[in-house]
C-alpha cells in the first residue's frame, strides 16, 4: 500500500472514537482472552478488508504487513497472522461490531440531513436482499436444496439515508417475520413493497401511529366506500377509500387505495396507505423513493465485500458484514462532513 492510501486509511480510522470504542470492548468483554491479537487489531483488520476489497486472509495479512513500521500509526504492533484472523473470525462475538455499528450510527445521525419531503415526521424504507452463499462451503445458510443464502433485512432511514436496524436470517425465512420484530418510532412512516402486506401486521403499525406506503397484491378483495371522479395532474389516476373483505378480521379499518401510471415501465401501480392527509401525487412521489434503499442494496454489494466471504462460519459472515455496514457509516460521515464544509459549518474533526 502507497503512503497516501495509508494516510487515507489512518484517518477514516481516526474518526473512531476510540474511547467509546473500548468502553464497548470492555461491556462485551471482547479482549477477556485475547493474547496479541485484541480487538482493535481485529476491527482495523476487517475494515482493510472492506476498504481495500480484499477478497481473502493472505489479502488481508498481506496488505498490512506491507505496511511495516507504519502500523503504529494504526494503533496496532504486527500485521495479523492467517490462523490469528481467521480464528477471531470464528469466535469473536458478532455482536461486538454491531454495537460498534450503533455507536457509529448515533454520531452520523447528528449531521445527516433531513429528507426532502415537506412534512416532518420521519420516513424509513424497508427491504431485504438475499446474499447468495455455496451451500457446500456454508452448509448453515438454508435457502434451497442446492442453494445457501443469508437474509439481511434493513430499515433505511431517509434523513442521510442511513440504516437503523438490520436483522441477519437464513435465506428460507421470511422477510415479514423480521419486520414484525422492528421497533418503530409512533409518528413515523416506512415505505415498502408488497412483500410486506400482511395486513395483521400492519394493523399492529396502525394502531402503534405508524403509516405506511405500500404496494396492494393483485389478489387482495375489497370494496370502494368512496369513489373519486377529480381529475389529477401528473401520474395519479385515482384515489379511493377501501374497506378489505377477505382480510376485514385483519385489518378492520379504511385504507386508501392511490392507482399511479408508471410511465418508464408502461404499467399502473396501485398502492395503500394507512395516510389521508398527504395528497394523492405525494403519496406516489413517496413509493417512488422507496427505490433509494434498492440503490442502498446495490452500493452496498458493488463497492463492498459482501458477495466473497474469507470466513465459513456464521459468525465470520456476520462479521464481515457488519464491517461492512461499519464502513459505509464511515464513508457517508465523511460526505456528511464534506457538504457542511461546504455550507460553511463547522463540523467536529472527530466523530
């Protein structure tokens, strides 16, 4: 690595507070039987791997011993040894770095900016994506008879479009049953595809003041309570108040039923939604951005290493995976920070 590519990389690790991550090294008790591989080696090594997208161990190890005396920079004394990574690959809880992953999070949260819609309460989109896996060399990852996967389901906050809450499943499970475990804040909105229409589930939203914009399935039954004969500008076809039939004992309440033109793909889309403030064309300009946590996924998979993993275990596939959530946060703080310079702020120079 050139020195400036090793600058670079000391100071996206500066930006670590360091005291805040020891304190959470001592909570999970993270370096109860290290020897000379701790945990801070382990981060900066995980982080390399995400940075520098090295696709193996010898990779990574490669990588920072060719950094020499310069690894004190990094708070570390030696480039870590094949057998000393992958065994903390194995063994160190994964939920080390999650916390890790939140403690960041908060930081990031407090320059993010706002969402462009007028209102503000806050906006979330939720989505999954499979990350395919061989099932002979991750015979843990259920999915099919000759398939692995893992299942990372995601809630996108759209204030800096930033994740709030990731859920790792095995690929066979499905994606409503991680949501119904999500937490949401009363007044908030989330955005989301028709995977998600159990309308039990959303219910349970309804009732807790949470709205939602959905996709309606093909097949859902149900009657107009009042019909809309306006004329709109725009893509908006119709807006109509609904009761369910088939799902009435599920959710017993009115929807709104908002019928859009998607002129790209020459198709309508039909949507529901729990809201009846916004307006119509607000409502379709709403799903629309929903795309952004599909843009979330693809950067994601494209600039990060996600899709080769230098571990088999479970626990290494989590790892790597929250470090690479880890680095995005670092990146989008970096952008965050970039743009308020620009706007004549005058950000902190650590997180």
């Amino acid at each position: 690595m050139k020195n400036t590519s090793l600058s670079l990389f000391r100071q996206v690790l500066n930006l670590i507070p360091k005291r805040e991550f020891e304190g959470i090294i001592l909570e999970h008790a993270g370096d109860k039987h290290k020897q000379s591989f701790d945990s801070w080696a382990h981060f900066v090594s995980m982080i390399f791997c995400q940075l520098a997208q090295a696709g193996s161990l010898r990779e990574i190890c490669g990588g920072l011993k060719t950094c020499g005396g310069k690894l004190n920079h990094l708070g570390i004394e030696t480039a870590p040894s094949k057998s000393n990574l992958s065994y903390a690959n194995r063994h160190r809880d994964p939920g080390l770095f999650k916390e890790i992953f939140f403690m960041l999070l908060k930081h990031c949260q407090t320059i993010a900016p706002k969402h462009k819609f007028a209102f503000k309460r806050k906006l979330y989109s939720l989505d999954a994506t499979l990350i395919e896996l061989c099932v002979r060399a991750f015979p843990w990852a259920t999915y099919r008879q000759t398939k692995g996967a893992v299942k990372l389901n995601l809630l996108l906050d759209h204030d800096g479009y930033l994740p709030v809450f990731m859920d790792f499943t095995h690929g066979d499970v499905h994606e409503v049953t991680s949501a119904g475990h999500m937490d949401l804040p009363r007044d908030s909105m989330v955005l989301c595809d028709r995977g998600y229409i159990d309308f039990e589930m959303l219910y349970k939203w309804n009732l807790n003041g949470v709205d939602f914009v959905s996709r309606l399935k093909r097949n859902t039954t149900y009657e107009v309570a009042e019909e809309d004969l306006k004329q709109y500008v725009g893509n908006v076809l119709s807006d109509e108040i609904i009761f369910l039939r088939g799902s009435l004992d599920k959710y017993p309440e009115r929807l709104r039923k908002v019928v859009v033109c998607d002129m790209v793909n020459h198709r309508t889309i039909v949507l529901v939604t729990n809201h009846f403030d916004l307006d119509a064309q607000t409502i379709a300009d709403l799903y629309r951005e929903r795309w952004q946590i599909e843009c979330f996924f693809k950067t994601l998979k494209q600039n990060f290493k996600i899709k080769t993993f230098i571990g088999t275990s479970e626990n290494a596939v989590k790892i790597q995976v929250w470090t690479a959530l880890i680095a995005i946060l670092l990146t989008k703080y970096l952008k965050f920070r970039f743009f308020s310079v620009l706007s004549h702020d005058s950000p902190q120079n650590r997180l």
